[in-house]
C-alpha cells in the first residue's frame, strides 16, 4: 500500500520491511497458547523487581536533584565509572569511564555507529548469519554488507583474510568488521582465542576498526570455553565493544554502552547529542547502584543457572525429537540455538503460518540473518524464555512440523 508521503521519504526509508522478531511477538502475546522460541527475552519471573524498586525510590528520594535531571550526553559519570569496574572485573577491559558512552539499549549504539561511519554503498563486513537488527542499521545507513561463514568455532578468519585480499585487490576497503564473538546471535557459537588474535591481526594489517557486540558472555556454562573478550586483546585501540542492560537486568531499563577508542570518543558523543540529547538519567543511576550494590554480579549468576538448565533442556530435546537430516548449534552460553533444516524445499519463513496455526509454536525464520538472502532453510530457536516443559513441547511439536513439511 501506498501512503500519502511516501514520495517525500528517503529511498533507504521506504525499502524498510517490519522486523520478522517483532511482528511474531507481538502475534505471539495475542496468542496465549503459542509456545514461542521467537523473541530474545530474558525469563521475566527472575526480574529483581523488589531489588529495582527499592534502588529506584532511594535514588529518587535522596538523589531526585541529579536523578530526575538532565545529564551529559556520554553518560552520568557514576555510571560510567561503575561500567568500568564491572567490565574490568567480568571481561578484562580496562577502560577509562571518559571513554565509555552509554547509550539508550545496544540498538542506539548500532544506528549512532551506522552514521557515523557508513557512506551509502560502503562495504561492512559481519558473520553469516549475524544480528538480524545490526544488518538492518547497517543497511539503513546504505551499506553493502558481506558475510562471512561461520562454523562451531565462531567466524571463519581464513575466509575472512580471503575476502579483504579480494577487497584490497579492487582498492575497497570495508568500513569496519561487527562481530559477536560470544554465544553467538543467531548462530549460538563461540569464536576460538586463535580467531580472535587472527582477527585483530587482520585488522591491523588493513587498518579496520572491529565492532565487537557482547551481550551474552556473562551466560556462558561451559566453564571451559574461552570467552575472552577482543577488546580486551587490542593493543592498538581499534576496537569498540559494545554490550546492554538488556540481558543482565532487564531490557526495560534501556541502557547500553560502547567502548570507544579515545579519537572517536568526542564525535561519537556529538552525534548522540543529535540523536536523543543523553539516554535517562534515572535509569543509569539505578544501572551504576545495581552494579555497586552487587544486584547485578548476583543476578547474573541466578541467571546464570536457569538459562543453563533451559539450553539443556532444548539440546536434549532436540537430540530426542529432531531427525538426522538436520544440523543444530550446541551453544556454551547465550539465548539461542540456531538450526539448517537439510530438506529438499524446505523454507522456514513459508511454514510460519503452518507452524502457528496447526502446530501452535513459533520461531524465527533464519533467512533474515544471512546478509546474501541464503538460509531458507534454516530457523533460530530461543530457549531464555519458555519454561523448560513448554521447551520440551515445543520442539517436539516443530519436530513433528518438520517430518510432515
């Protein structure tokens, strides 16, 4: 359909299509009898909902003058200082509180960093399949993005070198590398330290800045796993990390933050000036208290515990039920597994009315996440959310779609 203005609207604006996610949980929420492995939702019956509470009122009882008031547009410096500790203690990053920007939720830091870096028709490079909204801030911006596969062992760094030679030999250089390292989304692997050194020397040697988008490594159950962070490898300051409140928290508290090299640190600040003046201020006052307090150190590990016990369930479940003709990620920590269905014809994103009408279960079709339209055949399954018996039901039901599709 055609609206009145849209000849008035950018091109890139009027190429925007509704995200897949959004438009199943909002069907979903109508929808009481869906089991739904759809949306990136934290379990909201751990929500530290007496804890928030009571911090909220304290800070505004005793802090309301600074609380309820603007503030600088990096971020109120209690938070900052806190982020720091806490990244230096959970990930190894040392990093100046001058240095960090906090933005409101990990997406505001993707568009701010989309316009800060992306000419229409520049080439980004992320993983194949990466974040389904980190292409569509990219894309936004006007970017080409080229993906790079991705195994057990996280991005694939030789076919990555091939690429930039490839780049390098035509005299294009891409703008930068995004990579979620950790528990990654939607593919549920993890990068090995061998590929994160490769990385960074790839970036040093054609002088890339790297994107590095950790929200999940504080839920990781393979005690073994190497989850080191990329920033915290960098020596020459060519890394932004970025991670949110969403997970650790709660996602209503809108918070996020990126590290950011320190000659990129002014003009990524002027440009969230532009954007929304500062993220809120009574919310980074309850993110640095939750931090300092230990709320969030405790929450992570309750956390920590729960979501172990659901990847678990899902693994199992789909070892039980899935037919051998498919291929599933076995996750060390984060919120998905991320599944290929190797059967002729198969396009998930068709079966979506089937699955929620005969089937009652939703997922998320996995085209969306490879940025060269690939992976009809493939599907992202949440396992944060549903309870662990709803986990059990529902992949037995997909399970059950799949064989008769």
């Amino acid at each position: 359909m055609v609206g009145r203005f849209d000849e008035l609207l950018n091109p890139r604006v009027k190429r925007l299509r509704a995200s897949e996610i959004r438009e199943l949980l909002k069907l979903v929420k109508r929808s009481k009898d869906i089991i739904s492995f759809a949306g990136g939702l934290p379990d909201p019956r751990y929500f530290p909902r007496e804890e928030l509470a009571e911090i909220a009122r304290k800070l505004i009882i005793e802090y309301g003058d600074y609380s309820l008031q603007y503030s600088e547009t990096k971020g109120v410096y209690e938070a900052r200082e806190a982020l720091a500790k806490f990244l230096y203690k959970f990930r190894g990053i040392k990093a100046d509180p001058e240095d960090i920007i906090i933005t409101s939720g990990s997406q505001e830091g993707l568009h701010i960093l989309a316009t800060a870096f992306i000419t229409p028709g520049d080439k980004v490079i992320t993983e194949s399949p990466t974040y389904l909204a980190a292409l569509g801030a990219f894309r936004l911006a006007g970017a080409d993005v080229i993906g790079i596969k991705i195994d057990d062992h996280g991005m694939k760094t030789i076919a990555l070198e091939d690429e930039l030679k490839r780049l390098y030999a035509l005299d294009i250089m891409p703008k930068f590398i995004y990579t979620i390292p950790v528990a990654q989304n939607p593919g549920g692997v993890t990068m090995s330290l061998d590929r994160k050194k490769h990385l960074l020397e790839l970036a040093s040697k054609y002088d890339l800045i790297v994107i590095e988008d950790d929200p999940y490594s504080f839920f990781v159950f393979d005690e073994n796993a190497d989850v080191t962070s990329i920033k915290s490898l960098d020596k020459e300051d060519r890394v932004i990390y970025m991670s949110t409140a969403s997970k650790i928290l709660a996602p209503g508290i809108r918070l996020g933050w990126m590290v950011v090299p320190k000659d990129l640190s002014r003009k990524i600040e002027l440009l969230k000036q532009y954007v929304d003046l500062h993220s809120p201020t009574l919310n980074q006052y309850i993110l640095a208290e939750a931090i300092n307090t230990g709320l969030v150190e405790r929450h992570i590990r309750r956390l920590a515990k729960v979501y172990k016990e659901k990847r678990d369930a899902m693994i199992k479940a789909l070892d039980e039920y899935f037919p051998d003709y498919t291929w599933y990620s076995r996750p060390i920590g984060g919120f998905f597994v991320f599944t290929y269905i190797f059967k002729e014809g198969f396009d998930a994103r068709k079966l979506m009315d089937v699955a929620l009408k005969k089937y009652k279960v939703a997922y998320v079709p996995g085209q969306g996440f490879h940025p060269d339209g690939s992976g009809a055949n493939s599907m992202r399954l949440n396992y944060s959310y549903p309870t662990v018996e709803l986990i059990w039901e529902g992949i037995r039901r997909l399970a059950q779609m799949i064989k008769e599709a």
